[in-house]
C-alpha cells in the first residue's frame, strides 16, 4: 500500500474498503439501525464555520497537550474498539505502536484480541483500558488488577452499551465469532487476498483478555461473542458501579458515553477525572445526538472539574479543532485509525493519526493561533440555535502592539 498517496481519512476509508471483505468492512464501518446519527455525526461539523483572526505570529506552533496529566504530542486518542486483528494480524500491537509513533494516548478496549500485556508490552506510549459495567464483578476486578500491574493510567468506562445496537448490516453479512464463514463470506474473502494472505497466518480470533474464563466457560465461554452479549453486559447495572470502581481503582477513571449535561454532573459527582462526550461512533442508539451539537452544554455544566472529550465522526483537524475550541481536552478517533490498520498495519495507524495531527497544525495557523490552548468559541460562529454565546472577535479592539500574544 503506498501511503504517500493517502492524504486525507477518505483515501485510507478506500483503501481499506478495498482491502477487506466486505463483511468486515461493514462491520467497521456501519452503524445502528437506520445510521442517521452515524450520518450526523459527520455533517454537524460543518454546521459550525470559523470566524479566523489574521496578523498574528503563528509561526512557532504545537499540537501538543496534556490528557488528565499526561503530557502527549497529539490531540488525538485512539478509541477504543475491540478486534483489531479481524483486520490485521498485528492487531492491538501495531495499534499500539503506531499511536506512540504518532504520539497520541492509546485506550486499549477490554475486547481486544491480543491480552493486556501484550499491548501494554508493545510500546511505551501512554495507555489506558476500557471496561465496561459488566455483570460480574470478579471479571471487572481480575481486569483491573491487570491494569495496575501493566502500568494503564487510566480506566475508562463506557456506559452506553446496555445492550448492544441493533447493527443491521452485521445481521445481513452474518458477522460472528467464533468465525464460521458461509459460502457467501468464502466467496468474499477469496476476493480479497491481501486480507486473506494475513489471516491466513493468524491464531485463533479472540477475546484475549477473557481467554481464561473461556476456558472454565467451555464452549460459550467468554472469548465468544455469545458469552460477550449475553453474559458480560449486564442492563441492570447504575450508578452505583461507578461509585464501586471509583473506590477500587486508584488511578484516573474517564466515563465514555454520556450525552447529557445531568449525567455528566453525576460523573462527576462519583470522582470521575474525565468524561467523553460519545455516541458510539453512532454504533448505539440510532437518534442519538451528534456529539458536537452536546459539548458546548456538557462543558458548561461541569466547568473546570473534569476534562471532556469527544469522538463520533471526526474526521479531520477542522473538526478537532471546533471540539478543542468549544472545550474539549482532545479528541478521540475510531474508524479512521482502523482504516490506516487495514491499509498498512501498524504503518497505517501512524499515517492516519498523523494526518489529523497535521491538519489540526495548519487549522491552528489558518484561524490565527498558535497552541490548542489558545482555542475558543470566539473563533467559531455557531448556529444560533444550538443556543451558546460565540463572541465574535473583536474588531475594533487593537492589539497592543507591545503585547507578546494578542490572544486573550
Ligand atoms: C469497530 C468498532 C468497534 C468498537 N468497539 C468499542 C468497544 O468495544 N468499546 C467502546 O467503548 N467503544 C467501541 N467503539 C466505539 C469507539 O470507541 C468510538 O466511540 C467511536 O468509534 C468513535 O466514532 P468514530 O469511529 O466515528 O471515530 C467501537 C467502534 C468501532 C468502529
């Protein structure tokens, strides 16, 4: 795959719809039901334009920031998503190399298929590991000891997977594991050699940190999507989990998933140190809110005692650059670092975090910046009904020409 020619998310997006089956390109990339909040998530940015401020020196700029005390190169953390090897045989490990090339917090997601350790083995770079509140709390506490002894900064937690989204286009292709293909899937895979030349050199696909309990489950053990849907999620859990780990785990706690300004409080109010503003890449609740559309209030709401992120849909450093500017910390990415893995492993992830990254530079120099800090909602012009004041810049207001940075 020649990586010079991507140059955007939607170069890597093709690559990798013509890498992988067709099963698990769908598998990826859809989302619930009739996908209106996957498509929302992707137009709501252009709701929002720029109000650029130009003669300032932004000659000297950086990217870099820090996520709940950690100090990383990048704005963007990789989301996270479970599987990685149905896509390429270095999985999780190439994911994890690439986002430490690129400088960028990595959240290893509980359903991964390489272990823990091996992906916290496979880079030095800053990670964190998802969990959920899932039904037994001895598989929640075995995982987060495991976190302690790797050295994860972070758990985060993502709570709006009750139950699982109705993801039509994985019920048409008959995604599942174990992976017992149809003659149709044979048919589709044979069509994709690449694909098929790797997976052909592949273990076994599994949930790697449930390996053990697989084997005390038998054959609807836990490393199987049976044993994942119908025994670990569990839709009567509340609150009261969050206030269970907060007590513990002694490292940061991120809460992934909420979408309103109560529920946010609330994570706070529990001790978390950090919120995403999230619809599941639209995977969920189809209806739900754009994520971009939910910050401004979120952000409001709980000031300055936890950082919020976002992710759902984005796709370039526009985009970033709007979350930063209306308040988020960072961003984290899906889909679009699942492509760079399909085009080319952990090569791939690195190029399309990059991408972003560099996109976000050039916006911070486009509308008249030079540090992420420096953003704020004067630099946006937001539609009047999402209701939030967005001062215009000022222009009859100069800036004194003594002054070191007229950003303020
Ligand atoms: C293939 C795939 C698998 C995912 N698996 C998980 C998961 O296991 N846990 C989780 O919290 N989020 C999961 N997500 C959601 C992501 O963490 C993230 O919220 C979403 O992908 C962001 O949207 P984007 O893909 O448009 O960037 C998954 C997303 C995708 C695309």
């Amino acid at each position: 795959m020649n990586l010079s020619r991507c140059y955007t998310i939607a170069d890597l997006q093709r690559s990798a719809k013509r890498t992988l089956p067709k099963m698990i390109f769908d598998f990826i990339e859809g989302g619930a039901e009739e996908e209106a909040t996957l498509r929302r998530n992707r137009s709501v940015f252009s709701e929002i334009t720029f109000q650029p401020q130009y003669l300032r020196d932004v000659s000297n700029r950086s990217v870099s920031t820090t996520i709940v005390g950690t100090r990383v190169g990048s704005p963007l953390i990789v989301a996270p998503t479970g599987l990685h090897r149905i896509i390429h045989p270095d999985g999780e490990l190439a994911v994890a190399r690439g986002a430490a090339e690129a400088g960028a917090l990595m959240i290893a997601g509980g359903f991964s298929s390489y272990t823990l350790e091996e992906i916290a083995g496979a880079s030095s770079g800053p990670l964190w590991l998802q969990i959920a509140p899932w039904r037994d709390r001895d598989v929640v506490m075995g995982l987060v000891e495991r976190a302690h002894r790797a050295g994860v900064l972070a758990l985060c937690l993502t709570v709006d997977t009750p139950v699982v989204g109705l993801r039509e286009r994985d019920l048409r292709s008959g995604v599942k594991l174990p992976l017992e293909p149809t003659p149709t899937q044979v048919f589709d895979a044979l069509r994709h050699p690449r694909w098929l030349a790797r997976w052909l050199g592949a273990r076994d696909l599994e949930f790697a940190n449930f390996r053990s309990l697989r084997r005390a489950g038998g054959e609807r053990g836990a490393g199987s999507m049976a044993h994942v849907t119908h025994d670990l999620i569990d839709p009567s859990k509340t609150w009261e989990e969050v206030r269970w780990l907060r007590n513990v785990w002694r490292g940061s706690l991120v809460i992934k998933g909420l979408l309103r300004t109560d529920d946010a409080r609330r994570a706070v109010d529990e001790g978390a140190d950090g919120i995403v503003v999230s619809n599941h890449g639209g995977r969920q609740l189809d209806g739900a809110p754009p994520t971009l559309e939910m910050l401004p209030s979120i952000v409001d709401s709980v000031g300055d005692s936890v950082e919020v992120f976002l992710d759902s849909g984005v796709r370039r450093g526009t985009d970033v650059v709007k979350a930063i500017a209306l308040g988020a910390r960072a961003c984290l990415v899906g889909r679009p670092f699942l492509y760079g893995l399909a085009a080319a492993g952990q090569a791939g992830v690195t190029h399309s975090l990059s991408i972003i990254s560099n996109e976000v530079d050039r916006v911070l120099a486009l509308v008249g910046v030079s540090r992420l800090d420096q953003l704020d909602r004067s630099l946006l012009r937001v539609p009047s009904e999402w209701g939030i004041t967005s001062s215009p810049v000022s222009t009859d207001t100069p800036v004194p020409e003594h002054a070191e940075e007229g950003f303020d």
